[in-house]
C-alpha cells in the first residue's frame, strides 16, 4: 500500500492522538487507515483542527521540533470581552508558572469568519450572562495545553480550541471536511 509522505487531517473534537485502541476515545487510526503512519505534533483530545502525520522520522522533527519554528494559528473561542491590555499580554508572552511563552500574533477573529467554522459536536457549553469571542493566537513553541493556559492566564477561560493552520497550510483553503484527511507535498509547509 501506498503511504504519502505527508498527511494533513482535520481532527474532530474528542479523537485521542494515538492510533493504538482507546478505551475512551476514537483513534486517529479510524480517520487514516494507513500503517506506519505518526502524528508530528499533537492535538489535545478536547482541541480540533489541522493535525500532520508522517511516516519520516526525520520530516516528523521537522514538523514537530520548536527549533525549526514552525508557525501553528490557533482560533480559540474565549469567555469575556476582549480589551486591549489582555491582548497585549497574550502579545508579549505569559508567564504560565513552568516557562514563560514566547511573544505571540494574536488578533480578535471577527464573528463572520469564526462562522466558517463547522459546528462542534457536542456543542460548547454556553452561559446567557457571560460574553465570549474569538481570538487567533500564531505560536511557534506548542507545548501542553500552551494555547488554553495562557488564555486562562489573562482571564479568559477557552472554550473551544481550533488548529486553523500549520506553516502555510490552513484548513480553509484546504477545504478540509470535518473528519478527513488528504495527502500533501511537503513543500506545501
């Protein structure tokens, strides 16, 4: 069987990293049927979007290794309203307790485009008395839960968290459904 050299799947909500059985979770193994087949970098569980999966140890590191920079644009449904100062801190790095972040690009994603987004299932969690919106946070650095702590950490709580794009990739011009997954040149990053 042929196995491309570079996968690109738009992971649903709730899919485990991992292609071995979970007694929990769906596997990415039900989404890429292909063998031998890894994730470079990762998706929490409870987060959705662009995940790259390779058979090449040596582009696996490439992909996934915080030296090479490779730029991960998240889309991150936050509680609150947004206001300049919190921007700004999420700009110039937080302080998480463990490590400080590197500087980030972030910008208030307008209400239109969050729409190009497909519905999450099960739907978030929504409350009539607290506001929430949508922020585009570019990193480099992608370590655990890095996105959501440091949404918590200028107080606005993440909700929903969406891989929108990796390197020049980006699920919209992807045309990537929900659930699916496509072959790509390695180039293409």
């Amino acid at each position: 069987m042929f196995v491309p050299e570079l996968i690109v799947l738009n992971k649903p909500y709730g899919v485990i990293c991992q292609f071995s059985p979970h007694e929990k979770y769906p596997t990415l193994k039900q989404y890429v049927p292909l063998p031998d087949v890894y994730p470079a970098g990762r998706l929490d569980t409870d987060s959705e979007g662009l995940l790259l999966l390779t058979a090449n140890g040596s582009l696996q590191a490439k992909i996934a290794h915080p030296k090479y920079k490779l730029v991960k644009t998240y889309w991150a449904q936050v509680e609150g309203k947004p206001d300049a100062e919190r921007l700004q801190q999420l700009t110039r790095g937080v302080d998480l307790g463990d490590f400080v972040t590197a500087p980030a690009q972030v910008s208030v994603v307008s209400s239109a485009d969050s729409e190009r987004l497909w519905p999450r299932v099960p739907p978030i969690r929504t409350r009539k008395t607290v506001t929430d919106f949508w922020l585009q946070i570019r990193i480099s650095e992608g370590k655990n839960r890095q996105v959501r702590r440091m949404c918590a950490r200028v107080g606005w709580p993440c909700l929903r968290l969406v891989r929108v794009g990796i390197g020049r990739l980006n699920v919209f011009s992807l045309e990537l459904p929900l659930g699916h997954w496509q072959a790509l040149n390695p180039r293409d990053l």
